[in-house]
C-alpha cells in the first residue's frame, strides 16, 4: 500500500540559509495562549465592586459634632484618644467607604479643616459622621 507522503518522509530536514534557527522557547511561545481582551477581568471586578453614598447629617448630629471638635481643642494637651469614623472618597468611582480610625490626635487644623493624629492620617472635619471616646462622655 502506497502512503500520500513516501516520497517526502526520507528527506533531509530543511535548514534556511536566510534565516537563524528558532529557539525551543521562542518556537513554544508562538502557540502560547492570548489574551485577546487584556483587562477585562480587572474592569469587571472594579465595576462589581461597591461603594457606599455619603449619608447627610441632620442639623442635631452637626451640632454634636461641633460640640466634639470643641472638646477635642480644649483636650489637646491631654493627648486624647478617639474613634472617629468618617467619610473616605473612592479614587476610581463615586461614593466611597466609611472607615473607623483609633488614635491620638495631634492637633486640630482649623484652617484646612482637618484632624491630624499622631500616626500622620489627616481626617477632614466634614467627612467625619461621629467622634467616640472618652472626653466625649457628658455629651
């Protein structure tokens, strides 16, 4: 029985005079996977993930906050520690997450409307929804 390919199975194995030989890696990576929609996945999760709206204090929970801030400048020297739980803006998309901070405060920078504490986080006035601690206990 004749095979369609017995006239060529016997022949040297060509080798191009024009062109340097393929390397097994560089031969094997032409038939590695593609990816043809590279970030795709990453888009998919960044869409997926959620992120809170920032809830709008009633003029009573201001008044208390104020009250805090109060407290906080008259204790500074006091090194006060404090839970404050505020506010922080995602960088990719609206809304954000509502994060709990413990620590001492440093100072109160009236101007920028931040509180500094110790560690060197700045946390804006009007991000914060509530203060806990114990200077704020008779309130």
């Amino acid at each position: 029985m004749k095979n369609s390919y017995d006239d060529i199975i016997n022949m040297p194995h060509h080798v191009s005079s024009d062109r340097a030989h393929m390397s097994p890696a560089d031969r094997a990576a032409q038939f590695s996977p593609f990816a043809a929609l590279t970030g795709y996945e990453a888009a998919i999760r960044e869409t997926a993930r959620l992120t809170e709206e920032k809830i709008e204090m009633d003029e009573e929970s201001k008044a208390v906050l104020d009250r805090q801030v109060q407290i906080l400048l008259e204790k500074l020297g006091e090194n006060p520690q404090v839970s404050i739980t505020y506010f922080k803006p995602d960088e990719k998309k609206s809304g954000g997450a509502y994060v709990t901070v413990t620590g001492i405060v440093k100072k109160v920078d009236d101007y920028a409307q931040n509180i500094v504490m110790v560690d060197g986080d700045k946390i804006p006035i009007g991000d914060i929804l509530c203060m806990e601690g114990e200077l704020f206990s008779g309130i």
